[in-house]
C-alpha cells in the first residue's frame, strides 16, 4: 500500500498533490478495509475538515478500490491516478454524505464514475476498450494459469461488466442492491449480468475440464 504523508493544515482547499502526499504506489496483498462504523468515524472526522483522517481511510481502501477498478480498467497504469481522483471527491464532498448507504458504497460508486468517465474519455467505444486491452495484457502461462487458478483464467475471459459485477458480489461480499447502487444500475440488470456471468464461468470451466481430461 502507499505511504500517505497526512497534511497539517485543515484549512486549505484539497490539491492533487496537497491531499495525498503519496510516496510510493505498491501493489496491495490485502483487500481488507474497515468496518462501516469505523469507515463512518473517518468520514466524520474528514467533513471536519481532518486531512489525517483522510490519509488514513485512503491506505485503507487503497487495495479493495486498486483490485476493483484493474478488473474495470485492466491494467491500465492510471489505476492508482483514479483513487487519487476518488479521494479528492471524497474530500470535497464528504460533508454532503447523508449515511443512507454503507460508506464503502459510497467509497466504491465514486470511484466506479471516475473509472467510467476516464474509459469513455480515452477510448471511442468505451467499455469494449477495457476486454481488448485486458487481452493484450501479459498473462501467466497459459497452462500453468488454466491448470493451477482455473476460476481466474476463467474470470478474466468474461466481458467487463460481467466481471465487474461478479467481483463486487463474490470478491467484495455487495449485494445485488448495493452493486446496482455502485454502477448506477437497475437491481434486474445486476442480476441479469451475474446469471450470464454464472453461466458464461460454468461453460468456461465445463470445457477447460474436458480439455485437461484428454
């Protein structure tokens, strides 16, 4: 996870480099995140203006938003400048949070709409940009990947919003209400791109299983 140099003072307005004084971005090996209660503490005290508190609640969803939005957005090195512009809303906005939805909701739907914005902005045909470029990306062998993780050789070949979806229920532990609320989507549709999903994985696995067999 980064290092995030908390900021003194809590009166000037947030900058890209005033927030978050980030030293170093790493890969995260955990996806852990506070609980909602403690996530609320830390959104209380950064409406009040507290720049620690907002350090400290970015270190802890660096991973959980680092590995939601590279399932979006590939891996596209700009990952780590969408957190960055997800905070920044946080901390211009958090004032205006209404704690109708769990914090991490809230968290997850900002960052959701930044990633959107940035795929439509950089790519003519959108999401469609995410697959291609996710093909491209280098890969682990390809029968060592289909042999030893074959759910993950697997998940990585369904369409992105699919594997969005998916992630967010199964990785992440959403609720269909709770992914709806984070795409800005219908509860139906989320429940219609997870039962494609579930079948798109049992038809993968289904024929990964029957060529490993011969």
């Amino acid at each position: 996870m980064p290092y995030v140099e908390p900021v003194q003072d809590h009166h000037e307005p947030a900058t890209s480099t005033g927030a978050f004084a980030v030293h170093e971005r790493q890969t995260p090996g955990s996806i852990d995140s506070p609980n909602d209660l403690e996530a609320r503490e830390m959104l209380i005290a950064i409406s009040s203006g507290d720049r620690s508190a907002l350090s400290n609640l970015y270190t802890s969803y660096y991973g959980r938003l680092a590995h939601f939005l590279s399932e979006f957005m590939g891996s596209d090195s700009r990952v780590g400048d969408v957190i960055d512009d997800t905070f920044m809303t946080i901390w211009e906005r958090a004032r205006g949070f209404a704690f109708e939805s769990k914090v991490s909701v809230w968290i997850f739907r900002i960052a959701h709409c930044h990633a959107s914005r940035f795929v439509r902005s950089h790519t003519p045909r959108g999401l469609a940009h995410c697959d291609r470029q996710l093909e491209r990306q280098p890969r682990e062998p390809g029968a060592e990947t289909k042999t030893r993780r074959p759910l993950l050789w697997a998940l990585q070949r369904l369409p992105t919003q699919q594997r969005v979806v998916f992630t967010l229920c199964y990785r992440m532990g959403y609720s269909v209400r709770e992914i709806a609320l984070i795409t800005d989507s219908q509860d139906e549709t989320v429940e219609r791109l997870m039962f494609q999903a579930r079948g798109q994985l049992m038809r993968y696995l289904t024929t990964l299983d029957k060529e490993l067999s011969i």
